[in-house]
C-alpha cells in the first residue's frame, strides 16, 4: 500500500512516547525484516520509567553510554522525555511522580536492607561456636 503526504493516517507514523521512540530508533538499527532481526526486537522492551518488576533488581551502569564519557563538556544534549514531551507526550509529570515515589520507597529499603545486612555480619563475628559444634560442621564441610 502506498504512504502519501496528503493522508497523515496513511503516512509513517509518529509515535510521542519515549519508549516507542527508542524502539523505533533501534528497530533501524536492526535487519528488521530478517527471523533474526524480529527475535532481536521482540526481546527488546522499553519503558518509562522502572515498572514494577524490574523496580527490585540490581541495576546495572554500562560505561560506553554514560554522558560524561561520550560528550565533550561544550556540546549540546537534551533528553529523551523532554524531547517526546516538546512532541506531544502528554505523560511527563505523571512518569516523573511516579518515579519520585519509586526512589523513596526504593531508598528505604535499600536501607532497611543494609541494616539488616550489617546486624548479621556483625551477629556472625560476635557468636562462639562449642568445639564438638565445630567438629560437626567440619565434618559437613563448613569449616
């Protein structure tokens, strides 16, 4: 079927959100069209934000993509969501509130967790294990 100018419903579509755009600028990096290239897209997944079950895993930094490496101090950036939202992405405020919340309720348990993490290296170092307990664990092989 043919895409025209004169019919923006025929035309290529402009999707607003910043996960979308993401996955259509990478759909052009990847041969698409190929079983290969579908596979690759289909385990790709972009969202805004953290969603819930990717809220409680270890993050992880890929250092050929921070900023601070990539850009010389004098060149001009701008971000994705500011960019989608100057577009016509309605949801900015909605996904940065949401991600407040996140960030507390993330904070407190990353220090509950790191408390209780310090309480039982310090229980571990403060505890006397009797000399036939110790045999027996040797036995176990937890010497």
């Amino acid at each position: 079927r043919k895409h025209t100018n004169s019919n923006p419903r025929h035309g290529p579509f402009h999707q607003r959100a910043p996960a979308k755009i993401l996955w259509r600028t990478v759909r052009g990096m990847v041969p698409h069209k190929t079983a290969r290239g579908a596979a690759a897209l289909d385990r790709l997944k972009c969202f805004e934000g953290v969603p819930h079950p990717y809220d409680r895993k270890k993050r992880m930094v890929i250092p050929a993509a921070l900023k601070v490496l990539r850009l010389r101090p004098e060149r001009r950036f701008c971000k994705l969501g500011d960019l989608a939202s100057e577009f016509g992405w309605k949801h900015k405020d909605l996904i940065k509130r949401l991600e407040d919340q996140r960030k507390v309720k993330s904070e407190a348990f990353h220090k509950k967790k790191t408390a209780t993490t310090r309480a039982r290296s310090s229980a571990l170092k403060s505890v006397k294990v009797s000399a036939e307990d110790q045999k027996i664990l040797e036995s176990a092989g937890f010497a």
